[in-house]
C-alpha cells in the first residue's frame, strides 16, 4: 500500500508568503474514495485559491491520535485550519458548489 | 436469578452446548442478580432513557467496576460530554477518571459532533470513529466499550442512512472483536429510542426511567429483553448515590433463607406464653397492627428493650418519633430505652418518611442493617412508607425488605397502622402473606371506656393461643390479662372488673355452702355417734341386769337339786313328794 504524499503545496509560492489557506485532508488509507477527495481538493484550489493554499493529508490508519485531536468522525474530512475559524467539510469533496461554501470561497470570491 | 442458577447447576456439567450465555458483570449492585451474571459478554447491551436517567452513569459504573473489580478495562466513547466534565461528574461517585486513565485501565474518548461546522461535500463514511475506537481499544487493552450517546451523532451528521449503514458496521465491527459494550440512548417519542438504536442491539436492552409521583422521584430499572436469559421483568426501583448505582433487590429472589427454631421473647412474659410458650421464632418476621393508640410502638420497644436485655443488638427504623419521644415516651410504660441506647445495642434510625424515596429508604435501611449487623430490627410503622410511594410500590419494597431481613436471619418486628373503617384483620400493605406471626392490637368501646385487646392472627409454625387477652399499657410495661365474653361481646376494663367481681361473689356464695354443708355432716355423724354409744351402754346395763337374773335362777335350780340330793341320802328310802317336804327344814 502506497502512502499518500504528506504534503502537497503549491510550489511558486512556497518561498515568499507564507500560504493564508491550510487545509488539512484527513483519509482513512489509500482507498479510491481518497484519491477522489485529494484530486477534487487539489483542482479546487487551484481554481480558486491558485498559490495561496497549502494542502496537508492526515491518513488516521497511521496517525490515529490526530484523528482525535481535530475530532475526525466521518472520512475524507478535509479541515480549514487556516484562515480561521476552523471549518470541516466532510465527504469526497465532489459537489463543488457545497466545498465552496464550506470554505467561504464563495464569498470570498464575490467580494474580488 | 436462582433460576437460572439452578439450571445451571443442572444441565452445566453434563452437556456443555446448552451452557448459557456468557456474561459479564456489571459491578453494578443488584443488576447481576436480576440477569443472572451480568451483561452478556461480547455483546451489545442498550440503556435507554429520558434525559437525567442515569444512563451515563449507568454505563460509567460498568466500565470503572470492570477496570477495578473484574480486570477488564475499558474505553468510553463520549459523545455528549467532554473527559473533563464526566471526569467531574462522577467524581461524586468515587470514580476517579483521570487516575483510571493515567494507569491505562480507562480511556476517554470525547467525540465531538458540531452540525453547523460541517459541510457535506459528497461521499463519507465513519472510519475516522472506528479508528478512534480501535486506537482507544488497543491503548488499553479494552473488553469493554461505551457509546455514550452514539445518537447524537443523527443530530450532527446530515445523511442519515450513511450513518445507519455505518452503526451496523459498528456494531458488526464491535462483536467481531468480543467487546462488551454499553450503548446509550436517549428514549424516543413511543419508542425506546429517538432513533431507532433497539434496532442494532438486539442483545440486551435495559430501560431507564426517572418520575415523580406525588412529588417524590423514583428511579427505575426495566430490563426489556435479554436474548438467552431468564430475567426479572418488572420494573426495579434503582437509586444513584455516593456509592453508585445500586438496584434492589438488593438479596436474590428465592425463598431459600434459613429457619431458625431459636426462639426469642417478645418482652411480654404472657405474650411468650400464647406463643408457644417460648415466643416469636429468631429470624421470623412479626406484623402487629392496629388502629391508631393501641400500642404498637410500646410493643416494638417491648420486643427492643427484651432483645437488648440479653445481649442481642437491635435497630429500630421510627417513621413517627424521634429517638429522644421515643425513649421519653417508652419510659412512661417503664420501659428505658436509654441505658441500650448507651451501650451501643440499640440503635435507633428516625425519619421522615418522605423525606427520600422508597427505594432510598430501602436502600438506606440496607446500608443501615450491613453496617449495625443487628438481630432484631423495627420498622415502626411500614404503613407510613405509602406516602411516599403507592400501595403497590411500598408493597414491592417491603417484599424486599422483608426478603433482605429474612436472608440476614433478623427477626424483624414490623407495625401497621389501620385505618378506621378498614377491617382489623387486613394489612393495607397486603404483606400479611409475607409475615410469620402477625398480632392484631384492637379497640374495644364499651362502657365509657377504650379498652385495647390483642389477639393473634397467626403464628406460623407454633401452637399458639387463640384466646382475645385485654391489653394494658400501665407503669409498669404491658400487662396481658384474661378477657371475658358477655353478652355484648368481650368484656374489657371495668366491665371486665365488674364481671370478675360478679365472679369472685358467685364462688364465695358456693365457698359458704359448701362449708355449711360439710358442718352440718360433722355434726349430724357425731350425733349419731352419741346416740349409738347411749344405747350401747344402755344395752351393756341392761345385759347386766338380765345376766344377774338368769344367774338367781340358775342357783336356785341348783339348789333345789342339791337339796334333793341330801334328803334322799337322810331317808334312804323315802322318795317322792315327802322327802322333798321334809327335805325343806332339816
């Protein structure tokens, strides 16, 4: 079983500012839902959060103690630590349109 | 339950396959009693409930008594409330959570569910709680498993049928690990839980409930079903305090109690007598009831004050009188209480009786009789418990009262108080049944007075009396005393004196007569005597007289013979006529 990568920032801006965005996907292995939650998280930032995001994946099957930490309940669950406050979006992350409000993207995004 | 013991014993040995369920005990008083060891093991039992039921603690308790008493330890899944709220919760109880945890026998896992700061995106499941359950599970090596209340989650989680498909995984996933778990529910409208949990535990499912009747709360405990087990099925008062959960009944429900034929005096010398001569039976339980002022709390001091005499301690649960009445009031018949009270061999326990639910006075009674060991206890009066409860409920927990005493080997001296109007030979408690001897204290009107009798009912297991005794309550204690039967019906105080009185003259009238009559033969004999012996001498004087006579007539007949003699010896040969002539003057 393939780990999946700890760590996948957006790599223009990882030495000037640090990112406003940390999200932190947490999954249960390596199973397909995963990768969908991953992959549907990694387009959505570059859409609408290009260079200001950093994306952390927490698999609880190896790191059960942060599950607890961040109260994981349902998997994926993808955490907003920053900005704050803390959100959770749970599910694989494919209905855009739900991830948008979770994040605060929406507003965000009208208020450009 | 002895039933299940007994089946046990019975089929155990010999075919191992109709061994019944495992089980796992609770620690909880009284709980594995009713289901025969336990909670069954590897399995899921649901508590259910109204809010303030006690589920939480219910399932607390499990968890530390299996970490502290049964090796098991476990992990609490908190979904409600945080480790350090239900660490301060049961603190009250004696649980010491945050120790529990820092030596590995507890973990507590706070889950936390916040509907408005999830946003659902697509597809999920709860691995991220199997997780935190099998981490928690394997810390500390856990056999025991809380979900306290898993159905907070449908409140906090959008999709409920992923949830319903991922609770039966859960529990699924729980048995496949023989983990015995408690899970909580919170009780639904026409339903034993909001959402449906009976639906996954199909195991065991015990009801909780929390109600106020007549202003005084009473918990209680319903075991709904058990698969594989003969349970009680009645409704159990339960109660939550500083040690805990505890459920009554407290002793186990089969009459298996021992009878002793000591025998122990009732403190009333006449009284022993009717009984056999000897007394209540040691260990026996003995109702006197009565209407109001007749005597029954002077007969329990009696029994008190006679038991402490010979050395024997004795706790009395007064509902009416405080220890100092008590003893102020037992005085005035000659009874002291005081000296007893002294040395420690009296103990007397005074409440009110509302002031606490039945089952805490059970249960207070209990703690009370395991902490003084007495031989004879008092519970004075029972009817005083129906306030607090209703006929039925005081009737179950006198029942178990009763039963608790029994078992313990106390002769326990109970008073009832009867209403006017009620027959005199009925409890209202109904527990008449239940009681070995049972004396009735009666009024009896007539003649300007009150009177008191007392008659025994019955007396299981003795030759007893069946006579009505007057009843008096004096100075010098309680005095028993012959009553007679008059025309109106038993004739008590002065009634009773007059007719002994009546009594006394009717046998001194036939004292006199039978005197008289015995003077009257002494004299007529000695008359009779007299007279014999007059005639008698009278007889004597006579024969004298006579005998002289006969004795004059003799002689002069032999006389004459000789004469005759001599005058034919002088002529020889004259005979006849002329020598009896001449014969005459020789």
């Amino acid at each position: 079983m393939k780990s999946p990568p700890r760590r996948a920032r957006a790599p223009r801006r990882r030495a000037e500012l640090p990112p406003q965005w940390d999200l932190r996907l947490y999954v249960a292995g390596q199973t397909a839902r995963s990768a969908i939650a991953l992959q549907n998280l990694k387009r959505i930032c570059e859409t609408h959060l290009k260079g200001k995001y950093r994306i952390e994946v927490v698999d609880v099957m190896k790191n059960p103690r942060l599950a607890q930490g961040d109260q994981i309940l349902a998997l994926p669950t993808l955490v907003r630590k920053l900005p704050e406050p803390m959100k959770k979006i749970i599910g694989d992350l494919s209905n855009e349109e739900r991830v948008l409000i979770g994040l605060d993207l929406r507003e965000a995004r009208s208020r450009r | 339950m002895p039933r299940t013991d007994l089946s046990k014993r019975a089929t155990g040995r010999r075919t191992r396959s109709l061994a019944p369920l495992p089980k796992a005990p609770s620690g909880i008083r009284g709980l594995d009693e009713l289901t025969g060891g336990g909670l069954p093991r590897g399995r899921p039992t649901l508590v259910c409930g109204g809010p303030g039921c006690g589920k939480t603690l219910f399932a607390m308790e499990f968890l530390v008594r299996g970490a502290l008493e049964h090796g098991e330890n476990g992990v609490f899944m908190a979904f409600e409330e945080t480790a350090e709220e239900l660490a301060a919760n049961v603190a009250s109880l004696g649980f010491d959570l945050p120790t529990l945890e820092a030596r590995k026998k507890l973990s507590i896992d706070y889950v936390r569910v916040e509907r408005s700061e999830i946003e659902e995106t697509g597809e999920y499941d709860l691995e991220g709680l199997f997780v935190r359950l099998d981490y928690a599970v394997k810390r500390v090596g856990a056999k025991r498993v809380v979900l306290d209340t898993i159905e907070s989650l449908f409140s906090g989680l959008p999709n409920p049928a992923i949830l319903r498909a991922e609770l039966r995984r859960l529990f699924r996933w729980l048995k496949d690990r023989g983990l015995t778990v408690v899970v909580t529910g919170e009780k639904g409208e026409g339903a034993l839980t909001r959402q449906g949990l009976e639906e996954y535990v199909s195991d065991c499912v015990i009801f909780l409930d929390h109600r106020v009747v007549e202003q005084v709360s009473t918990r209680r405990l319903r075991i709904v079903k058990y698969r594989g087990t003969l349970h009680g099925t009645n409704e159990y008062p339960f109660l939550i305090d500083e040690d805990g959960f505890s459920i009554l009944p407290l002793s186990s429900l089969g009459l298996t109690h021992q009878a002793p034929t000591r025998r122990l005096s009732s403190g009333i010398p006449r009284l022993d007598e009717m009984l056999g001569g000897k007394g209540y039976y040691e260990g026996s339980s003995v109702l006197v009831s009565g209407t109001a002022g007749t005597g029954k709390t002077s007969m329990a001091a009696l029994l008190a004050a006679s038991a402490c005499a010979r050395g024997k301690r004795c706790l009395y649960f007064a509902f009416e009188e405080s220890v100092d009445q008590l003893a102020r009031n037992m005085r005035s018949i000659g009874i002291d209480l005081r000296p007893w009270l002294d040395q420690g061999l009296l103990r007397v326990v005074a409440s009110r009786p509302t002031i606490q639910g039945l089952e805490r006075h059970l249960v207070a009674m209990h703690r009370e009789v395991t902490a003084f060991r007495p031989a004879v206890g008092v519970v004075d009066p029972i009817t005083n418990l129906i306030d607090v409860g209703t006929n039925a409920e005081a009737q179950s927990m006198l029942t178990r009262l009763m039963d608790f005493l029994k078992v313990q080997g106390i002769t326990t001296f109970f008073t009832s108080l009867t209403q006017g109007g009620v027959a005199l030979e009925q409890t209202e408690m109904g527990i008449s049944s239940l009681i070995d001897t049972w004396l009735v204290l009666a009024v009896v009107r007539s003649g300007g007075e009150r009177n008191r009798t007392l008659t025994i009912v019955k007396s299981r297991g003795m030759a007893h009396s069946n006579q009505v005794v007057e009843f008096g309550l004096t100075r010098r204690g309680v005095e028993l005393m012959d009553t007679y039967l008059g025309p109106s019906g038993v004739l008590t105080g002065s009634a009773r004196l007059a007719k002994e009185a009546e009594d006394q003259a009717v046998m001194e009238g036939y004292e006199d007569d039978l005197a008289l009559r015995r003077q009257e033969r002494t004299r007529r004999e000695k008359r009779a005597v007299a007279q014999l012996t007059g005639m008698k001498e009278e007889l004597a004087a006579d024969l004298v007289e006579i005998d002289r006579g006969i004795n004059d007539v003799a002689r002069q007949r032999e006389r004459l013979v000789e004469e005759r003699k001599a005058m034919a010896r002088s002529r020889q040969a004259f005979s006849g006529t002329r020598a009896r002539g001449q014969g005459d003057q020789p």
